[in-house]
C-alpha cells in the first residue's frame, strides 16, 4: 500500500511540474509577443498618424491652406 501511494504521488509531483514547466514557457513566449508588438506600434504609427508623412496627405493640406476644393 505505501508503496504504490509513494508512486502516485511521485507520478503527481512530476505531472505537476511538467504543467507548470509548460505554464512558464507559455508565459514567456506570450510576453515576447506583448514585446515584439509593442516596439513595432511605436515604430509603426496607427491611424492618422501613419498618413501625417504621406505625399498624398501633403498635398491635401497645401491644397487646403490655398483654398482649393479637391
């Protein structure tokens, strides 16, 4: 009996860390992703901002300032 108890519980304890090894290594991963997609927002504007630059958007403001209607 205490025999196969040891063994259910040593087969628990390394279940257990498996999951939890496989838990920490989920994290990180996701971590890095939350990272990579950060740095490439600021690099990358979203919205207006990504069209601030555009030779197109350029043009529509000089446009605008002399007073022509496109």
């Amino acid at each position: 009996m205490q025999g196969e108890r040891g063994r259910a519980r040593a087969r628990d304890f390394l279940l257990g860390g498996l999951v939890g090894a496989s838990a920490a290594v989920a994290a990180a991963r996701r971590r890095r992703m939350v990272r990579r997609r950060r740095e490439q927002r600021l690099e990358q504007p979203a919205g207006l901002a990504a069209f601030e630059g555009a030779p197109c958007f350029e043009e529509l403001l000089e446009e605008h300032a002399a007073g022509i209607e496109p």
